[in-house]
C-alpha cells in the first residue's frame, strides 16, 4: 500500500478540513507551504470563486493542493468539471456522496479521498475504487456523523484495504499517534487551524476557540438530518428552537447556516454568527503560525521520535 505521504507528495501525513468560507487560498498556500496537504474547501462558492481561488493557490505555492468539494451545494456539478479543467490532482468530498462523479475524475487522474461517517459508506466507496478515505468522527466541526473517531477508524481500517485519514478532535501529537495507533495513514486538522496566524478569519473567531472550553461546543440540526457541530451561543440556541417546528425547510436551515457562519468569519459577530468549530476547540490554546502547529503534531510525535514513521 503506497503511504499517504506518496500519495499527496507532501512532507507531513497531515491534510486540512475542507472548512467553508474558511479554506480560502491564503489558508490553503500556508498549509501546503508549511509541509501538510492545504485545500480549497468550496462550501457555497461558484463555479468563478473556485477558479479565482485555484488561480491564487498557483500563485502561492508550488507544493501539491487539493480541493474539498461539498456536495450539498448547488454549484458542486459545476465545481465537478472545473477541477478536470484545472489539473487540479486531488479531490476530497464532504456532507454527501461522491458516487455519481467518481469515474469522470478517475478518467481524468485525479485522486479521490472522501469523508465517510460509516462503516457501510466506508466499504461502498473503498470497491469503487477510491484512492483513500477521511474517516470522519463526531468529534468534528461543522457537517457530522454520528459515530466517535475513536470508534470509528478501528471499524474503517479493518474494513478497506486503502489509506484511512482519521478527522475530528484531533489538534496535537498525542491525537496524530492515538490515530495512528487505530490504524490510520494520517490526520485531517481544522479546528486547531482556525487559531493560526495565517487563517483568514475574524480575530474574534480565532479569540473565541483559543478561549472555549471542553463543553462549550453542541450540535445544531440533530432532527433535520443536518447536524453541524457550533460553539454555542445565541445563534445557536436560536437555530435549536427553529428546529423544533417539524415543518421548517431545510434548505432555509441551510441558508441560515452558511449565512450565518459569514457573519463570524468575516464580522466576528460572535452572538449572531455561527461559530463552526469542533470538540478539539477546548485543546486549543494559543494563537500560532500554520508551520509550528504542523511541525509540532509531527516532530513530537512517538512513533516519529522512535523511527516507526
Ligand atoms: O462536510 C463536512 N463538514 C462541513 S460541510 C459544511 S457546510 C454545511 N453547512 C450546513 C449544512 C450542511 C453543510 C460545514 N461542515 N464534513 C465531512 C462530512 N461528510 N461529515 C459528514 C459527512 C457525510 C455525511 C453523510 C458524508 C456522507 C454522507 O452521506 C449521506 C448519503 O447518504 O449520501
């Protein structure tokens, strides 16, 4: 089995989530330049934004990224062409199934690495012939699954044959070796991201993860089939209440969540915007640059320390 380090051409087994209106450009060339595997997470954007941001990569880096396709999103067919058109070389795909795009971008080369939230899902893609899998726990920000990281990789590792990415809660060397002790190639990080120096959010937001703590995180959506893991605050307590009425739509819910996730990003309204963030966040501690954070999930790991990896 090629190692994930081959597979990505990158220094670190260390990929980045593929946050939305958060994994701009600017996030993306740090990652990548810091030695992990930096992607461009489309979340809501057009087909234009995608390509203005693919463009700004090339300009920053010349190290391998990638592009994180959410294929709830109405532009995700269009975003499905753009990446064969830009010779981007790896794709991972979030809060769907990739299924229907699989063999346009197999033709075309590029490798496919989607997040999984199960076992079931797990298999189904792994014999369709995808390159790798992000096995993504409920301990993550945003979009979730069910099950716990802990649970969940054993299950996925034992069941694929192909590189397994352990996500959610991971935010130092000691969550990058329990992954690896569950069997998995490598981390996805996204939380312990929106504290860096180079994340292109709101200081507020950076300020409000380094200060959370291990309960300040709950789940929004749980009833819609839309679970989005948020710090908690009066935007979510808002949207909680809203999700009591059976009828809602969920496409409003949707709105109301990408919209709002704009407003902590860009405004660092903390009260009305939604502060997407996983249960990592109460590990977080400092504001640092991408490299220090990269260098020191790796470098202080065990298995790195005893030449295992
Ligand atoms: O996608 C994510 N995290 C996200 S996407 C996002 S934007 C958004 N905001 C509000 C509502 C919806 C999206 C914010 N955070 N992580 C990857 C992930 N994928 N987690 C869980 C899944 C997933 C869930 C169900 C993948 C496949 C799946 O399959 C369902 C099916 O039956 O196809």
């Amino acid at each position: 089995m090629k190692s994930l380090t081959e597979i990505l051409g990158t220094k670190y087994p260390i990929i980045q989530g593929g946050m939305a209106n958060i994994a701009t450009a600017e996030l993306c060339a740090a990652v990548s330049n810091a030695g992990g595997f930096g992607l461009i997470g489309c979340g809501g954007w057009d087909v234009d934004k995608v390509r203005t941001e693919i463009h700004k990569v090339k300009e920053l880096t010349d190290k391998p990224f990638g592009v994180n396709i959410m294929l709830m999103s109405p532009h995700a067919e269009a975003i499905s062409d753009l990446v064969i058109e830009e010779g981007i070389r790896v794709v991972t795909t979030g809060a769907g199934n990739p299924g229907i795009y699989l063999t346009k971008w197999q033709d075309a080369g590029i490798k496919v690495i989607p997040v999984v939230p199960s076992v079931a899902y797990a298999k189904r893609l792994a014999r369709k012939g995808v390159d790798a899998l992000i096995v993504e726990g409920t301990e993550a920000g945003g979009h979730i699954g069910e099950i716990t990281t802990f649970t969940l990789v054993p299950q996925v590792v034992d069941a694929v044959d192909i590189p397994v990415i352990a996500a959610g809660g991971i935010a130092d060397h000691r969550g990058f070796d329990a992954a690896i002790s569950l069997g998995a190639s490598g981390i996805q990080i996204g939380t312990v991201l929106l504290a860096s120096d180079e994340c292109p959010i709101h200081v507020n937001y950076k300020e409000r993860i380094v200060k959370a703590r291990d309960t300040d995180t709950i789940v929004t959506g749980r009833n819609t089939g839309a679970p989005v893991r948020v710090i908690k605050n009066k935007m979510a307590k808002q949207y909680l209440k809203l999700t009591e009425d059976k009828n809602v739509k969920l496409e409003e819910l949707e709105k109301l969540t990408l919209g709002s996730l704009r407003k902590a990003v860009f405004d660092g309204n903390m009260d009305e915007g939604s502060i997407m963030a996983g249960q990592s966040a109460g590990m977080v501690k400092t504001i640092r640059p991408i490299k220090d954070i990269l260098a020191s999930i790796y470098e202080d790991s065990h298995y790195v320390k005893a030449g295992i990896l």
